[in-house]
C-alpha cells in the first residue's frame, strides 16, 4: 500500500465504517421489525430465528474465505464485489413473498456482508500501522455500532410504521452506493506479499459445523448435533497437517488471541440473546408499536455510542485488560437485572438494565478486534480480521439460537403473553453468564501470564517465517 496522507487514512477510516454501518444498521433495525414480518409472513418463533441466523450462520462460515481472499487477489476488490452483492441481496430481501424466501434472501445478504467487515478491517489494520493508531481507530469502528445500535431501532421503527419493514433493506442501497463510488475513487489496493493457498477442504468443515450446530439448536436435532461434533473432529484432525490451513491453530497458542475469540463469542451471544428478548417483549407483551420499542432501546445504544471510542483510547493507553473487565462485570449486571430481579416489571429497572448493558457491549469490541488483529501476522491481515469477526457472527448466531430455543420451550406451556416474563428468566441467566465468562477470561487471558504466551507464540512464527504484527497487548 503505498504511503498516505493523515487525511487521506481518515477518509478511508470512514469509507470502512460505511461498510460497518449498513451491515450493522442492517440487524439492528430488523430485530425492531421481527414482530412486524411474523404478523405478515405468518412465521413463528424458530422463523424469526431463522431471519437472524441465516445471515449471521452464511456470514460466519464464509469470513476466513473472503479474508484470505481478498489477501491473494486485492482487498479492494473484494470490498467493493461486497458491496454490490449486498445492495442485490438487500434488494432481494426487500421484494421477498414469504419467509423461506426472506431467509434464503438474507443468505445472498449475508455472501456480501461476508466481504465487507472483516476486508475493511484489513484494509484499517495495514492503513493503520502504528499500535496506538490502529487502536485508536478501531475505536472509531466499534463507535459505528454504537450508531448503528443508536440509529437502528429508531430508523427501524420509524420505517415500519410509515412504510412497512421491508423499506429496512431500502436504505442500504444509496449507502451502498455511496461507498462504492467513494472506494473506487480513494482506497488503494492492498494485497498480501505471498497470500495463502485455499483449504476447501476446511471451508467445507467450517460450514458443516457451523451450519449444523445452529441447525441443532434451533431445531432440537441430535443428528445434526452429531454432524457438528464430527465437523469440529474433522477441523481439529485435518487443520494441522496442512501447510497452509485455513484456520491456523498455531495461533491460538497465545492466550490473547485465545481469550479475544472466546470473549468475542461470549460477548455476541449475550447480545443476540439480549436483543432477541427485549424485541419480542416490548412489542408483544407490552404491545408497543416498532418506534416505541426502539426509543425504549435507545438508552442501551446511546451509551455503547459514548463508551465504544473511549474504550478505543483506553485499549491504545492502557491495553485490553481494563476495558474486558469493566465490559463483563457490565453486561453480567445488566443481564442479571432481568434474571434475578425481573428488570421488565419495573420501567426504571428496565432501563437501569439497558444502561448498564449498553455500557458493557460498548467496551468490548475495541479489545477484542486489536487483541485479535495484533496477535496474528500483518502479512495474513485479511485472515486475522477474518477470525475476529467469526468470532462474533458465531457468538451471535448462537445465542440467537440458544436463547430462542430457550423461550420457545418455555412459551409453549404458558400464556405467551401472561408466561413471557417467566419463560425469558433461562435465557436471562445464559446472558448473565457469558457476561462472567468475558470477566474471566478477560481477567486470565490479558495479565503478565497471557503476554508471555504471546510473545513467545511470536517468537516460534518468526522462527517458522511468519512475521507477527505489533502488539499493544505487548505493551
């Protein structure tokens, strides 16, 4: 990449963030819309989870594809072969006659979301070189979700009461546009110096594993619990003996990249199963419109808004290890609001709730992206950014799952209406517990012990000829 200006490296920052913000903006807006597509497609629950996950299952299963992808033929390209298949698959989505349709629609969404996140990340990571930068800008990428939190469930909401849910995938398109227009104009084309081979092999293993474990869940199947277990069996055996793998377990030898994927998966369940609740509840149980759920969610957004950029500073000064530990102390105590203390009964414990929470998910993402990112070698940025973001679509994806699997159970007894409350406690104390478990391992993986794993994984890929990329976790 050849050597840029101050403002030019700005300008790209914010092209990358466009990408960031449709994708995110994307989710946000329709868990407002779920009641209303169930209303008119005549879905259940397992199809509103389906909505969710069949996005969030494509996206995690083709990352590392399209991450080493864009590091052999051009990250450039790739992003903007993103953008155009996004803007076609939210067309697509926004046209749908049915749920199945909708769903086999947010898939083609989802195969060009896969190009978007983790390539601009890797476009970021070699923009920005310097530790303090890159985490500084990272900072700036995680804010983006605090915005589209923000900006998701209003504009959500204020879409579907004045035109109906599908104009949600209608403003993706002249966003789309824009940053198409913007990438072919000003960010210039990077590539690996020696970018690795394909591993369909592995590819296939990923997809399975991930495809039928959700599959599992969300329809109580053994059989594909099975498959899944035979998957992850087949990726741990097949990985290492291949020269260039598409999952490189060396890597996880350091406890900070280690501990950055797990609290990155731990992190994105709480909030899939969060989001997932809270939507349903506020919309049918206490029958408020789209507009009024989102506004009763912005307090939640507005401080991952506020607190996503000062954890982006605080990781550059400071490194991980105090943004994960107030990130899960946070999100368990919100969690814990509804779990322990029935939060939806009372409006201010409610919103105490969304405080407390928001706070908690706005702290998280700058230390597990740098985290991730620097651990692994510049030369395979698009792979490492690949990871992270896998990280958090698997996160997400299952807590989706898990959580709605959860209330189906539950509601399939009671009252749907009368039994929400207490049929949402299980999936409540899910919640509360990845929120102790990104305390933990945050606690573990970021300390004197976890650096010194990192710095000698660094040591063993120089030795093998791979060059680590610079560390803040070292710092």
């Amino acid at each position: 990449m050849p050597e840029l200006t101050h403002r030019r490296r700005l300008l790209i920052l914010g092209i990358c963030c466009m990408s960031l913000l449709i994708v995110s903006l994307d989710n946000t807006a329709l868990n407002v819309a779920l009641p209303s597509m169930q209303r008119e497609l005549r879905g259940g629950v397992t199809g509103m989870q389906w909505t969710i996950d069949a996005y969030t299952l494509v996206l995690a299963s083709l990352l590392m594809l399209a991450g080493s992808t864009a590091d052999r033929i051009g990250r450039r390209k790739v992003f903007l072969t993103g953008l155009v298949v996004f803007a076609l698959g939210s067309l697509l989505c926004s046209l749908a006659p049915s749920q199945e349709a909708l769903i086999g629609f947010r898939a083609v969404q989802a195969v060009g979301g896969s190009m978007l996140n983790p390539v601009a990340m890797s476009i970021i990571t070699n923009t920005f070189t310097a530790p303090a930068a890159r985490a500084r800008a990272i900072g700036v990428w995680g804010g983006v979700v605090g915005v589209s939190m923000a900006a998701g469930p209003v504009v959500g909401g204020v879409l579907v009461e004045s035109v109906g849910w599908r104009a949600i995938f209608w403003v993706n398109l002249p966003v789309a546009l824009a940053a198409l227009l913007l990438t072919l104009r000003y960010v210039p084309e990077s590539r690996a110096p020696r970018a690795r081979r394909l591993d369909p092999v592995g590819q296939l293993l990923v997809m399975a594993l991930l495809g039928s474990l959700t599959y599992a869940i969300i329809e109580s199947s053994p059989l594909f619990a099975g498959i899944a277990a035979a998957a992850l069996t087949g990726l741990l055996l097949y990985e290492p003996r291949r020269r260039e793998p598409l999952i490189d377990l060396r890597f996880f030898r350091s406890a900070p990249f280690s501990g950055a994927t797990l609290v990155a998966i731990c992190a994105f369940s709480a909030l899939g199963g969060f989001l997932f609740l809270n939507t349903l509840y506020l919309q049918d149980v206490r029958g408020l419109s789209a507009l009024q759920a989102g506004l009763h969610m912005l307090p939640m957004a507005a401080m991952t808004l506020v607190f996503a950029p000062l954890s982006g500073r605080l990781v550059g000064a400071r490194g991980p290890r105090p943004s994960l530990l107030i990130a899960g102390t946070a999100m368990a105590a919100g969690a814990l609001l509804f779990a322990a203390f029935e939060a939806e009964t009372s409006t201010p414990l409610l919103f105490t709730g969304y405080v407390v929470f928001g706070l908690g998910f706005g702290m998280v993402n700058a230390p597990i992206t740098d985290t991730a990112v620097a651990g692994m070698p510049r030369a395979q940025a698009g792979v490492a950014a690949a990871i992270a973001s896998t990280s958090r679509q698997i996160g997400q994806t299952l807590g989706v799952a898990v959580v709605g699997a959860v209330l189906a159970a539950g509601v399939s007894s009671v009252s749907h209406i009368d039994g929400f409350v207490e049929a949402s406690r299980p999936g409540y104390w899910i919640i509360t517990g990845c929120g102790l478990c990104v305390l933990l391992v945050g606690a573990l993986t970021s300390g004197a012990w976890a650096r010194g794993t990192a710095e000698r994984t660094a040591r063993r890929l120089e030795a093998e000829g791979v060059t680590p990329a610079g560390s803040s976790v070292a710092s």
